[in-house]
C-alpha cells in the first residue's frame, strides 16, 4: 500500500492526480500548510525537510531531490 502526503495549495497535488487516474491503491493524506502541518513532529518523521510530496511504499519514502 502506498501513502502520498501531499498539499492541494502546492505542485504535490499532481502526484495525488497521477495515482489516483491510474486506480493505484493508495491513501492521500493531504498536509495543511495554513496550520503548519508539515512542520509538525508526526510528519517531520516521514520527511524531516518538512516538504511535501513524500510517497511512502514498503521499501521506504521517496521525496524531492536531496
């Protein structure tokens, strides 16, 4: 299974466009930048740059370039 965290106020939308027309099983978990979501500790533990996409798979999370 996989998780994108991604943001609708950002270009990481496109990502959860993309999985979603090819009917990947996957679960959106949409980051709330107006709150400060993505600097928050939970999501910090999946991207500790804070930024969003991060597409979670079972052999580990994939996110912007270094």
């Amino acid at each position: 299974m996989l998780t994108l965290y991604y943001s609708e106020k950002s270009c990481s939308f496109a990502p959860h466009i993309l999985l979603y027309d090819t009917g990947a099983d996957f679960v959106a978990k949409r980051i709330d930048f107006d709150t400060g979501e993505q600097n928050s500790q939970g999501y910090l533990s999946v991207n500790p740059k804070g930024r969003v996409p991060a597409l979670m798979t079972p052999d580990g999370v994939l996110t912007e370039n270094p």
